[in-house]
C-alpha cells in the first residue's frame, strides 16, 4: 500500500471517529439545571429524647421535581453531630429523621445539599427542650362499662412541674373523646371517662399541649393502650396505694366499692415495672366487700433491701379467674428486718 494511500484511509478513519463521538455527545441527556433545594421546616421544638423529620424538596430550574432518586444528604450540626442521607421521591421530596441521643435542652442546625452537585439548602433550626408531657402508664386493662383516669405529668423547659397548664387528653378507638385538663401545682392533669361502649376492645390514649414562648405543640412522650375486656369477677376497686416507711417497709392500700362473688386479693413485687412479679402473701387475703359495700384493706411489705420497686394487686373470684390492677411504684430508701404483715 502506498503512503499516500494510508495517509487517506487513516485520515478517513479520523474523521469517522471525531463524528461518532459528536454524534454521542449529541445524544447525551442534558445536563440538569438546578432551581434550588429547600429544607423545611424553617424552626421546630421537640422534648428530649425524642425524634425528629426534616424534609428536603428539591427542584430544577422550571420549579418542577427533576428525575426521582437524586441523592440528598443531611448534616447535623450543634448539640447533635449527625449525617444521612435520602433519595427524592416523584415530588422532589427527600425526608431524614434522627433521633436526639444527647438528652439535654439545647439547638441543632440543619442544612441539605443535593450531592451531584453540591448545592446547599437554607440552614434550618431544631430546639430541643426539657418541657414535656407523660402519661403515668404505657398500657391498663379494665372490664368494659367500668371508668378509666388518666394522669399527665407536664415539666417546663427546666424540668420543673409546670403548673396550671392546659392539657388536652385524645382518645380514639372503642371510645372517641377530646378532654381538656389543668395541671395542678405538682404539674399533673387527669381525667376521668367511662366506656360507653360496653364490649371488648382498646383504646389508645395521648396527650399534647402548647409552648407558650414559641406557640409549638408539645406531645406526650408516650401512648396509653387502653384495652377493655368481658366483666370477670365484678370488683370494682377506687383506690391502689403503696408508700415506703422510715422503717424499710410498704405499706399496701387498697379499697373497694362493692365485691360480688370476690374470693381475695394476692400482692405481686418486682424491682422493674415489666420486670417478674413475684407474690408476697403467703395464703390468699380474704374478701371483706360485697355486693353493697366494699372495704379497706392494708398490707406491709419488707422488701429485702433499698432501691425502687412496683406492687400489684390481684383480685381472685370463686371461679379462679382473677384482674391485676397497677403497678404502683415506690422508693425505699432504708431497710430492717421489720416483720410483714396483714390485716
């Protein structure tokens, strides 16, 4: 082959590859052109200890969402240091929610960036606050057609009882109730209701209030499960007390407004509130209610030595079939060898 010839081919060849490669180029989708990333919401207030959800919307420069699963990340910065990250959905919406691991009043900064391109979004602001609401129990049981007191314990930002707060109590399932209820001077709320729907279920129970500073809504950390069942033996008990003395011993409280076919009670102890609950009274206490009138019972205790501890009460028919009621919950803060005891 000739040089000239060569030189032509390879000239040709040259040119081939320069136009397949603008033809490539020419194809390749266009690059996208950002409207922006904003993170919302602006400012927020939470309890300690609890969670939360930012949301990133990410747009191009039309104002509409670009193509789904665009990678943005999250950074934390302030009381917690934390990052993640999240795809957008067809909306342009990314969420990431964190938890507050540190546990004390303070502020976290929030900023987005869509990591392609390394666009940020507006910084926004989470405060993190002691205030706070809690209900007294996490789950109870009662016979249906019977009543069901709650109790809301409110602390202010510095963890003190906030008194004379406004409360409101959400039921929602078997019954559907909103109650509104003030704190009292120890920073406690509580309502009473009654189950008007007379058959099994459940009903789950929440609180919320209102930051007076910054208007934002503060939710109960917790939820009550309510669950509602077939009348057992009919013992309708009013009051459930426990109380530690100087001595190292409880005493145990209880009264009953009326008893039918209410064999005794037995007394259960344990050191955790889901904790294995041991029985401490040896023979089953006998009744003294019924059908009329209840009565008043009283029960010490030796736990075997200092620290916390939770009591319930059973209550047995003729039958064999028995309801727990509590727990209580009480501090010892000393112990003996002080004799237990019933009456």
């Amino acid at each position: 082959m000739k040089k000239t010839e060569w030189r032509a081919m390879k000239k040709t060849g040259l040119l081939l590859l320069m136009t397949g490669f603008l033809i490539f180029l020419a194809n390749l989708p266009a690059p996208v052109a950002w409207g922006g990333i904003e993170l919302e919401p602006l400012t927020a207030t939470n309890t300690i200890d609890t969670d939360h959800t930012v949301t990133a919307t990410v747009t191009d420069d039309s104002g509409k969402p670009p193509s789904e699963g665009i990678s943005v990340g999250f950074d934390v910065s302030g009381n917690n240091v934390q990052t993640g990250f999240a795809r957008i959905d067809k909306d342009g919406k990314a969420t990431f929610t964190y938890h507050d691991n540190k546990k004390i009043a303070a502020t976290d900064s929030i900023v987005a960036k869509i990591l392609i391109s390394g666009e940020k979004s507006n910084v926004v602001e989470k405060r993190w606050v002691n205030a706070g609401i809690t209900l007294s129990q996490d789950k109870d049981e009662n016979t249906v057609n019977t009543n069901h007191t709650v109790e809301a314990e409110v602390v202010d930002i510095a963890g003190n009882p906030a008194k004379q707060v406004t409360v409101i109590f959400l039921v929602d399932g078997s019954n559907n109730l909103r109650v509104e209820s003030d704190t009292n001077d120890k920073g406690v709320a509580t309502f009473t209701y009654h189950d008007n729907e007379g058959k099994p279920g459940s009903d789950t129970i929440s609180a919320f209030s209102y930051d007076l500073v910054t208007d934002a809504i503060i939710e109960s950390k917790n939820k009550l499960t309510k669950k509602w069942t077939e009348k057992g033996n009919a013992v309708e008990l009013t009051s459930f007390a426990a109380k530690a003395n100087d001595d190292g011993s409880v005493i145990l409280t209880w009264e009953t407004a009326t008893e039918v076919d209410n064999a005794g009670f037995n007394l259960y102890r344990a050191r955790l509130k889901d904790g294995t609950y041991k029985k401490i009274n040896d023979t089953l206490i006998p009744a003294q209610g019924n059908t009329v009138s209840g009565a008043s019972y009283s029960y010490v205790d030796t736990p075997p030595a200092k620290g916390t501890y939770y009591y319930k009460l059973e209550d047995v028919d003729y039958n064999g079939l028995s309801t727990m009621h509590g727990p209580e919950k009480v501090r010892v803060r000393s112990g003996n060898n002080a004799s237990r005891r019933s009456r």
